[in-house]
C-alpha cells in the first residue's frame, strides 16, 4: 500500500460526501482525480486489501431485517464455511474468533422475513447449525480503523 491507500482507507471510513459527483470530491479531498482514486479503490478491492466499499444503510429503517449470527465450526471445515458464508450477498461482515462459537457474522435481508431463510439456506449448505442473536438494543460505536 502507498500513501495514497492508507489515505483513502482511512478517509473512506467516513464522511463520505453526498453530492452529484461524491468520487470528484473525494479525490480533491485526497489531493488526487477521480479517475486515480476509482482506480485505487478498483485496485484495493481486487487485492482483497478491501473486501466491501459501499454505504451502510440501517435495513430495519429501511424496512429489512438485520441480525448477527454466530456457528461452531470445526477449524478443519472452517475455510470451506466460510466460503459459502461469504458469498452470499446479505452478509456484511464475517469474523473468525477464538471460542467455542468461531463464527460469527452480519446478516442484513430486505425484508425481516428473509432473516430465517437466510439463516436455513446457511445451516442447509454448511450442515452445521446456525445461532441467531437478532438486536435487542442498539449502540452506536463508529468503529474506524486507521491504516
């Protein structure tokens, strides 16, 4: 990663502008143009440096259903799992942990109705069960992390 990565990691994060032109602003922002920050953004996310780039909407306002789950995974199958876990478009993030429960992930649906499908399509291709932990309470953390 050169300067200009770690820059826009780290601007990206937050304060996205929302504008006709959101890329152009952000570049002169970076001190660069939109075609080299697009290109740099193509670049992270073909390098699996970034594994998502978009917004955060909050689904439940939006009418969809969110919720984290968490599985116990042997860590011989855990690869494999997380394969199918991971191409499934309403995951959002998917974490490895040392515990019992080794799996843990994001899940958001377009409708809350979709949260239970998502969740037996999961446990159905993986053949292992899958623990659902929908919100109880919600807290703002704005975790940013810079690079």
């Amino acid at each position: 990663m050169d300067e200009l990565d770690r820059a826009i990691i780290n601007q990206l994060q937050g304060d996205f502008p929302v504008s006709d032109s959101p890329y152009a602003e952000m570049a002169q922002r970076l001190g660069t143009n939109e075609s080299e920050l697009l290109a740099h953004i193509q670049r992270l996310l073909a390098d699996k440096v970034l594994t998502r780039f978009g917004p955060m909407f909050h689904a439940e306002r939006l009418g969809g259903g969110l919720s984290l789950a968490a599985m116990k995974i042997p860590p011989d199958d855990f690869e494999r799992v997380a394969a199918i876990v991971n191409q499934m478009p309403e995951i959002a993030h998917n974490y490895a942990r040392d515990h019992v429960m080794n799996m843990w992930f994001v899940l958001a649906t377009e409708t809350p109705q979709g949260l239970p499908e998502v969740l037996e399509k999961i446990a159905h291709q993986t053949g292992y069960e899958v623990f659902n932990m929908p919100k109880i309470k919600e807290y703002f953390v704005e975790l940013k992390l810079q690079v």
